[in-house]
C-alpha cells in the first residue's frame, strides 16, 4: 500500500494548475469518462518524468503543469472544463500574475476557449462564457483601445531561443504531407514569417502544398511553441496562402474539421517526438 513521504509532499497553491486534482473533482461529480481521459494524460506526463502514476493517484500528490511547458494551453483547458463557476475569474487571475501577462489573454481567447469548447463532453455554454467575459474585462483593464504603434506590429510571438523545431517542423513535414511549396517558399522564408517580430513589415508569403485541414492540425501541434500563433493573426498577416492559392483567413481555418486529417496520426507522432526533447 502507498504510503505518503515527507519527499512525496508537493506544496501548492488553491489556484496552480493541478490535475490529480480535476481528475478526482470529475471522478467524484460522475464524470468517469473525462476523469479517465484526465488520468491517461496525466499518466503519459507522468511516464516521461519516471514517476509512479499509482502513487500520484491514490494518494491525491499534486501534478502541477509548469507554465513554460508546451502542453500548458491544453492542460490549461482540461482544468478549466471542469473548474467551480464562481473560482474562474480568480483562478486565470493567479495563472496570469504567473504567466506572461502581456500574451495571456491571447492564450485564453485564442487557444484555450477553443479547446475548452471542443473538448467538453457536455454544454459548457457558461463556463465559456465566464472565460470570454473574464478576456473581455482584462482587455478593457488593460486599455486595449491599441495606439497607432501597437496597431501596426503584430508577431507570432515565438518563444523558442533557436530555430531548431522550426526547422524540423518544414523539413519532415514536407518530405511526409508536402506541407510547404518549397519552390516558393524556402527554409528561411519559413523560419523568418514564425519568428519576426511584425509580421506587418515583411513580404515573406507561405505558399501551403498540403490541404487546408491539414494545416490547421499542424497550427495547432504549433501552438505551444508560440505566444499567438492563431487564425486571427494568421489572417491578418496577410501571408499565408493555400494550396489552390486563395489567401487563408479566420473563416477557413475554423470552418476546416480536423477529425479526419490526412497523415494525422503521422503528424501526431512527429510533435510528440519532437515534445520528449524539451
């Protein structure tokens, strides 16, 4: 039997993003099947680290998800699908202060709201609209009326110190989906649209050679590695073109359905190596 050791003990605060914790919370409100989808993520986490999962579980040790980790937005979501009504707000208040505050609010908005939305077994209508209300009220705290200037820059915000992924990213995904238009598109092109600092101010176009679904699995397999990689900013770049030519927009990212991508479970596999290196 599993028992608790002073090395076991994990101290943490009400509002850390744990999820021994929703796993339990979802177990104990009749939610069995996203409490086993909870463990089996938390288990495979847990595995890469070399720890007892078991343990973990039966003795209810915190499994706090560390903020610079690129599973952090989905883990994010898992939490809040089933987080107490009245806590939200304060619960993405600590998560912020803890967060870099100036892309967070993005991150919820254009990434998290999105998973929560999909991943919920059930009507979540309030709690997405508790989170949306919560984006709406730091925009207007933060004057997001933007000046001229701030107008004019927009970045994916990259967070990586080197190019490394990136590069990986278009050299095996063209060899396996034809992901890119290498002929009109090359490696430094690539490399310079993810990572400068406004998007606005280059020419640089991403001509795709795969279908629209397609890339927007990949986006999202990206995601973690950016502060705003989204389709908002991808169409408002204005560099982005598919594969019959027609400029991407918002519209066509989210209209485009992802449970049937061609090559999926080979894109899947290729992130997931690509994570265990970080």
């Amino acid at each position: 039997m599993n028992k608790l050791k002073n090395k076991d003990i994990i101290i943490k605060h009400d509002y850390d993003l744990d999820l021994i914790e929703t796993y339990h919370i979802c177990k104990e409100n009749g939610s069995v099947e996203f409490a086993n989808q909870v463990k089996e993520i938390v288990e495979y986490d847990l595995k890469r680290k070399l720890l007892d999962s078991i343990k973990y579980f039966d003795l209810k040790i915190p499994y706090v998800i560390p903020l610079d980790s690129p599973e952090y937005p989905h883990r994010l979501a898992l939490r809040l699908i089933w987080y107490d009504l009245n806590r939200i707000d304060r619960f993405l208040d600590y998560q912020q202060l803890k967060f870099n505050k100036k892309h967070f609010v993005d991150l919820i908005e254009y990434q998290v709201y999105d998973l929560v939305k999909r991943m919920s077994l059930f009507d979540n209508s309030v709690r997405l609209k508790k989170i949306i209300d919560w984006v709406k009220e730091k925009r207007k705290d933060s004057n997001q009326q933007f000046s001229s200037l701030e107008r004019n820059i927009l970045s994916f915000g990259f967070k990586e110190l080197s190019n490394e992924k990136l590069l990986k990213i278009y050299t095996y995904l063209n060899d396996r989906v034809n992901f890119i238009k290498t002929n009109l598109t090359s490696e430094n092109d690539f490399i310079e649209v993810f990572t400068t600092k406004n998007l606005l101010r280059i020419k640089t176009k991403i001509y795709l050679g795969c279908e629209t679904t397609q890339f927007k699995y990949i986006v999202e397999k990206m995601q973690p590695y950016f502060y705003t990689l989204n389709p908002t900013a991808i169409e408002r770049s204005k560099l982005f073109y598919s594969k019959r030519g027609e400029l991407i927009t918002r519209g066509n990212l989210y209209s485009s359905k992802i449970h049937d991508v061609k090559g999926k479970s080979e894109i899947s596999e290729f992130f997931l190596n690509l994570n265990k290196n970080i």
